[in-house]
C-alpha cells in the first residue's frame, strides 16, 4: 500500500461553484473540482491554487482550510491510499479554461444544486457541501467578498 496526497479548491465566485469535466480515453469520464498532486517543495496551499490554476483555469485566493477525503484505488497490483485536502477558494470572475492536455473537456461555474448534482463522486459533494456551507455563513456574516 502507497499512501499519497493531493490538495484541491471549492472555487465560489457570485455563489457558483468552478467543476471541471474529465474524459480519460473513455475509461474515466465526469465532473470533478479541481485537484492534484503536492510537487516536491511546494505547501499544501501552493499545490491547491496551482491545480486550480492549471485544470480550471481559474486565479484564485485561498479563503480557509475546509477539510479533507480519503479514497483507494489500484495502480497493477498496488494499492494507492490517497488523502485530499481542500481549500474554500473566491476568485474574480467566472473565467475558467479546462486543461485539454490533462482530459479536462469543458468547466464552468454552476449553481451549487447543479455542481453538486454534477460531481461524480460522492467524497466531493460531500466536502463541496461543507465549503458551501461555510461560504453561505461567511456570506450572511459580511465575511465573504467577490474579489
């Protein structure tokens, strides 16, 4: 068993949440947020605003650490245990650009029923839940600004 870490973002702007769609040779295809491997060097929230950045296009601020998810899967006959942790990200617009090279076919901001709706997994509607909620309180509570 391998253990590995990735890090990601809950990018909010207006109240719309930044999903991503993959299609990996038809062998993996859905919406996802946007996350990825820590490079040597770099902090936990480097890697999240690099990954939103690189897959979605999109120029972010980190706002707070929201949590993280656990899920296995194999590589051959190894097991990969990965752990994600997850950032509640704002941004300045609802600017994004999938990253073609890297299976991404389309993104965009969508209301959080529709993004939630759309994710395939449900690791990722869970922890995409707890951002929204924490983005809604900050938003009652004068907290949250549209960069």
């Amino acid at each position: 068993m391998k253990e590995a870490i990735s890090c990601g973002g809950i990018v909010v702007y207006r109240g719309k949440i930044l999903v991503l769609y993959k299609n990996f040779y038809d062998h993996f295809h859905g919406w996802v947020l946007p996350k990825g491997t820590v490079e040597p060097g770099e902090s936990y929230e480097q890697t999240a605003l690099r990954e939103v950045k690189e897959e979605g296009g999109s120029v972010a601020n980190i706002v707070k650490y929201i949590g993280d998810t656990h899920y296995s899967f194999k590589v051959g006959n190894e097991e990969i245990v990965k752990t994600v942790k997850w950032y509640l990200m704002s941004t300045k617009s609802f600017y994004s650009k999938p990253q073609k090279d890297e299976f991404f076919e389309d993104s965009g901001f969508y209301k959080y029923h529709e993004a939630y709706h759309l994710l395939k997994f449900d690791n990722e509607k869970g922890i995409l839940e707890k951002a929204y909620n924490e983005f809604r309180t900050l938003k009652q509570n004068g907290q949250w600004l549209d960069n």
